[in-house]
C-alpha cells in the first residue's frame, strides 16, 4: 500500500486549539514578552572602550611549554603537531600556511 507522506499526521491524542483560542492568543499584548528587568540589563552591559583598569584579570596565564610553538603569521601559540612550514627559523601553523 503507497503511503501519502504529504497527508498531515495527526495523532488521536493530539488536540486542535480552535479557531477561537488561537485569535485571543494572537491578541494577548503579553504571549510575546519576556520578563526582563531593563535596569539590570543595562548595569551588565558594557560599553566599547569602558574603563576596566578597575578589573582584575582572574585567568591563569601559562608559559610556552616545550611542545608549543609560536606561528610567525598570526602569534598564536600552538602545539608543534600544528606545525606547517618553517622558514628561516621561523614557524608558521596549518591555518596561516594554507
């Protein structure tokens, strides 16, 4: 028997919102909003070149270790499997030889 796999499916347990409810829904001012307090939205918020000489940096900072190099190209520091090509005593990683 050929299946119509464009026929909507519906199971019998699945229950239409008439007509009726989905017009009083579209007219509820408040469906959309989402509960968010504008003054503490905007004390998060930081602005491009704010002062932050008042901030600590609070990440640990680890030397190069022996199995990394710096790439010439972008000064990332990568794991020497991510070595390309060097030149001239000079490293350079897959992602600015390519």
């Amino acid at each position: 028997m050929a299946t119509d796999y464009d026929a909507p499916r519906k199971a019998e347990d699945e229950q239409e919102d008439s007509l009726e409810e989905l017009k009083n829904r579209r007219n509820d001012k408040n469906s959309g909003k989402v509960d968010e307090d504008e003054v503490e939205a905007a004390e998060t918020f930081e602005l491009p070149g704010a002062d932050l000489s008042h901030e600590e940096l609070t990440v640990r900072v680890l030397p190069r270790q022996a199995d990394e190099f710096t790439c010439a190209s972008c000064f990332l520091v990568k794991h020497r499997s991510q070595i390309a090509q060097e030149k001239g005593g000079e490293y350079y990683c897959v992602d600015c030889a390519a």
